[in-house]
C-alpha cells in the first residue's frame, strides 16, 4: 500500500510539473510612450513575449479601475510582439490627462490562458519628495520624482501648525524633474503663506505600478471620463495583502483626494475699506462642506482642529458636518488674524478653510 501510495503522489507531482512546463506566459512586458512631430504624446507602444502562439487581448483601466479601452484579440506568433494603444477610449475619444493601466491576456490554441496584469502587485509605496524648492521670487516649485507616481504638495505651519493649502492633490507625474507655479497664497487666496513664521512645505510620492501609463502631466485635478457608454466593468484586483499599501493607486483613488471645506461667518459684520472683515465678541463659525462631498465625509472619520493665527485652539475627536465652533475674539489683540479649519482624515485626506479678519480697537 505504502509503495502503490508513493507511487500515485510521484505521478501527480509530474503531471503538475508538465501542467506548468506547457503553462502558456506572457514575459518581457514593457511600454513606451509615443510622441508626434510636435514632440506630444499620442500613442503608447506595450512591448511582450509569448512562448507559444495565441491570441491576445488589451484592456485598458482609469484610476478608478474602469475599463475605459478594450483592443479585441489578435492573433499573435511566439516571440516578441507589440500592441499599441492610440490614448483613446471605447468611443473612439482621447482619454483625459491622467494615469491609466493596462492588462494582457493571452489564450492559447488549447484552451489555457493567463492574464498580465502588475496593478496590484507593484507600486504602493509613500515616498519624500527629493529636491523639493520653491523659489518665491520667481513662483517656481521645483521637485525631482524617482518613479512615476501621484504627488502630494502640502504648505502649512510647522511643529503642529494648520494645514493651509494643498498645491498637488495627488496628480500623476511622470520620473524626473518637475516645476509647478505657486504663487505663495494660501487656498483661500487672503494669506501670503511665505510670510508666516515657520512655513513649511511637505511632499509625497505615491509610486504607481509597472503597468501604468502617465497621460498629459494635469495642472489641475485629473479628470475621469463622465460618462461611459459602453458596458461598465471594473478590473477584478487581485488578492493581495495590502501590508503597507495605501492602494491609492487604484478604484478608490477619488476618495483618498483632499476635500473641500467651507466657512461660514454671519454676514452682519461689517467689513474694512480693504475688504477684511470685522469681528468683535463671541463669533459663530459654521463649518460644512459641498452637498455633493457632505455624505463622504460623514461617512468617514475625521477631527476637526481649529487654529488662531496658526495655533492650535480646539479639536473633535470624531466629528459630524456642519458643525458650529464659537470664536472669542476678546482675547485678541487689535489687528489682523486668520482662522483655519482642518479636517484629518485618518486615512491620510484633508480639508481646509481659512479666513482672514480684523479686530479693531
């Protein structure tokens, strides 16, 4: 029995052995962006090898995991092959500047496929910003990337200050040296952040996985195609333990931006020639946000923090919208201050609202 046993176990072993002998693979993956005459991109070249002839299919993701482009199969030879996909979508538009990823899957003339697709095994790592400086002469923010990922520029107070801008909410930026403008203001564009005492700016990369292709370099929030008009499906992610991965990179990347914040002071002040408003004993502030981004926010939990001329002031441990503080404006002295609201996510998102006011004598 025993020898008839070990002989059945060395047959199966075998039979698995030559199961994965005849495996059909896709290696060698590699894609290059494409540029026209004019030196803009509009085209990427996706490079693999197959080990035996089959047909293969392209399908291309948006950050939120969408299929936004399918290239039907084609026959392909053993060896290496190309596909190029021309930036458009499945209604025959270019996709919005942003980042995208791409799966392959083969099948071979025996019925046995396999599927490449990166996504969920590479990238995910939080890195510093290298290099990062901003010339406040010339607005210039310069900052290097070792590999493509979503970039996060925040400036605020340091040593536990407020939060006071956010200049890149996670946007797709390619390897290399990059400039963006800043003007040094703050979001509400009433404070010169440059001048406040221990301004600080932070950045952070988020590394995007080999599969990725960088669209356009955006100036402003990516934008995702609106409406999909063909059959709606999402990228099935692989089962993979996300051991300090964020998985920013991927379908819940809209829920991992920065949201927005608004301040509400009644409107029974009066204001300076200057614009600035006058406040005087115990103020009311609302704090709420955008119908649209209200529910997400409830949903999630956050602490709002209130800050005085970049000091901390007050927090809620986990707090609802809206909310209302009361400010006592007594214990201030004549002049100018600025309020500022931020709401921590604990999953990494902000929110901030700022607004400069006066005290008179």
């Amino acid at each position: 029995m025993f020898f008839v046993a070990k002989c059945r176990w060395v047959l199966m072993l075998l039979s698995v052995f030559a199961h994965h002998a005849n495996a059909l693979t896709i290696t060698s993956v590699s894609h290059k962006a494409m540029t026209n005459e004019s030196g803009q991109l509009n085209r990427v070249n996706i490079r693999f090898a197959l080990d035996e002839d089959a047909a293969v299919e392209l399908n291309i993701y948006d950050g939120r995991d969408y299929l936004i482009r399918q290239l039907p199969s084609k026959s392909y030879t053993a060896g290496d092959n190309s596909i190029e996909w021309g930036l458009d979508d499945n209604g025959g538009n270019r996709v919005p500047d942003g980042h995208y990823h791409y799966t392959l899957t083969a099948k071979g003339s025996g019925g046995n496929s396999v599927t490449y697709d990166t996504t969920d095994l590479t990238g995910g790592d939080l890195r510093p910003l290298s290099n990062l400086e901003w010339d406040n002469k010339t607005g210039e923010l310069k900052y290097s990337v070792r590999k493509s990922s979503l970039v996060n520029i925040r400036a605020g107070v340091e040593n536990g200050g407020p939060l006071l801008l956010t200049l890149l909410n996670w946007y797709p930026r390619s390897y290399g040296m990059h400039t963006e403008i800043w003007n040094g203001k703050d979001a509400s564009g009433q404070l010169d952040i440059s001048q406040i005492e221990g301004m600080h700016l932070s950045g952070t990369a988020y590394t995007l996985s080999s599969n990725t292709v960088i669209v356009g370099q955006p100036a402003a929030a990516p934008e995702f195609i609106k409406e999909i008009t063909w059959d709606k499906q999402q990228r099935v992610a692989s089962s993979v333990k996300y051991s300090g991965r964020l998985k920013l990179g991927v379908a819940n990347l809209s829920d991992k931006r920065d949201f927005t914040v608004i301040m509400e002071i009644p409107d029974d002040f009066k204001q300076a020639e200057d614009g600035n408003i006058i406040l005087s004993g115990v103020v009311p502030v609302r704090i709420t946000a955008p119908d649209d981004q209200l529910q997400r926010i409830n949903n999630q939990r956050f602490e709002p923090v209130l800050f005085v001329d970049g000091k901390y002031q007050s927090e809620i441990e986990v707090g609802f919208l809206p909310l209302t503080w009361r400010l006592d404006t007594t214990v201030l002295t004549p002049g100018d201050h600025y309020i500022a609201i931020n709401l921590r996510g604990f999953d990494g998102e902000y929110g901030v609202a700022i607004k400069k006011f006066r005290i008179e004598e």
